[in-house]
C-alpha cells in the first residue's frame, strides 16, 4: 500500500464550478499537509498547507484536514481556466524531512 | 533569486551511455531533494541532502544512480549507465529549515529520454 493515495483523474468542470480533491493517506505520524499545483512541463509549486486537522482558506482555495480519516481535501471555489494543471498532495511528519507526494489529479477547467 | 536552476533542460541519450543532470538550490536553503517523475509512478523521492550530506538515497533505484553535493550551491545526479527506463523527468527542489520547511521550491526538471 503506498503511504499517499490520490486518484488521478482526469477531471474536467465548467469555469465557475467547486472543485474537490481529495488525497487518502495511511501513516497516522503526518502532521504537514501539503497542495502542490503543477502546470504542463513545469515544476510543482506550494499553495497551501496546513498543520494537523481543520481547515484553512486562502482566497479561492479551502484545505481541510481529517486525521481521524486519514483524508484531506483541496476545494476549489469558482474555478478559471487558469486553474487548469495538475495537483499534488503531499505531507510529512513533524520530526521527518522526507514529503511523501500523490501522484497528482490532472484537472480541466473549460471556459 | 533566480530560484531554482536545473540543467540540461532536454537530454536524449542512447543505452549505456553515463548521464549528468545538475542543479543549483536557491542561496540560503539548506536542504535539497531529487525527484523523478513519471505517469505511472507519479513523483518519487530520490535522495536528499542536509547542509550537503545525504541523509537519505532509499529512494535511488539501484548503483547506477549516485548523487553528490560538493558545495552548498552545487548537486548533480548521475546516471551510469542509463537504461530506457529510466526515462522520466527529474527535479531538484531545495527548501529552508524550519516553519518554511514545507515550502519546496522545484526547478524547471530535466526530461530524459534513453533510447
């Protein structure tokens, strides 16, 4: 079992719609949770993370942590085109430095 | 900061032949990551350095894959010798320690084709 579960998708929506994504993981010691959003032949870049369980917002972006599921989630409000990319959860524990990554949700937003 | 800098940006090989990807972490960062990326396996966690010393290399595939980290501002991955599949897309990321610890920075990556 890998330690990060993410489904891949493809997903494709209308420009205004809310995107969920969602990641599944299996070692209870994460404590950093982590959204990467990576655009066609370019490297990942940080959006958001959050530490342990809860929510957090910034902008059109909502990430929620359910650690007693072992899920988190990555919503998208009133999704643009520009949104269009890949992305990634990643997460580690408080005292690891190694960041464990899905292997991404490739996401489409039609104008 | 330029950010991250990874060179070449394309590499075409043939079987057999040694390969060098290397990397420049931003000023300052004193942690570095290699990663590889394909469809299937998504990204994978090469190796990693602190303040230039690898600290974990669990992730390399096998001997033919070694990395070094000479100087502080200065890794290059090799691959000797390379095989089609290890056809992929590598990245270096590099990251600060403490509260910004979760913020990796990637470069552009190198898309490797081994023929």
């Amino acid at each position: 079992q890998k330690e990060v579960e993410q489904d891949p998708g493809p997903l494709s929506v209308p420009e205004g719609a809310i995107v969920s994504l969602n990641c599944t993981y299996s070692n209870s010691a994460f404590q950093y949770f982590m959204w990467y959003r990576q655009y066609s032949r370019k490297g990942p870049e940080l959006l958001m993370y959050t530490y342990s369980s809860g929510n957090k917002e910034d902008g059109r972006f909502t990430a929620q942590v359910d650690k007693s599921s072992k899920y988190i989630s990555l919503f998208i409000r009133d999704s643009q085109p520009s949104d269009s990319a890949t992305y990634l959860c990643a997460m580690r524990s408080i005292t690891g430095n190694q960041f464990y990554f899905g292997t991404g949700t490739s996401l489409t937003v039609i104008p | 900061d330029a950010g991250v800098i990874q060179s070449p940006r394309h590499e075409v090989t043939e079987m057999g032949q040694e390969v060098t990807l290397r990397c420049k972490p931003i000023s300052g960062h004193d942690y570095l990551f290699w990663y590889r990326q394909t469809m299937m396996r998504g990204l994978e966690l090469l190796i990693y350095f602190n303040n230039n010393v690898p600290i974990d290399d669990s992730g390399m595939p096998e001997d033919r894959f070694s990395a070094k980290m000479p100087n502080a501002s200065f890794s290059t991955l090799k691959i000797q010798p390379s095989e089609p599949r290890d056809s992929a897309v590598y990245f270096c990321a590099s990251s600060r320690t403490g509260a910004h610890h979760n913020e990796q920075f990637f470069g552009p990556g190198t898309r490797l084709t081994v023929l």
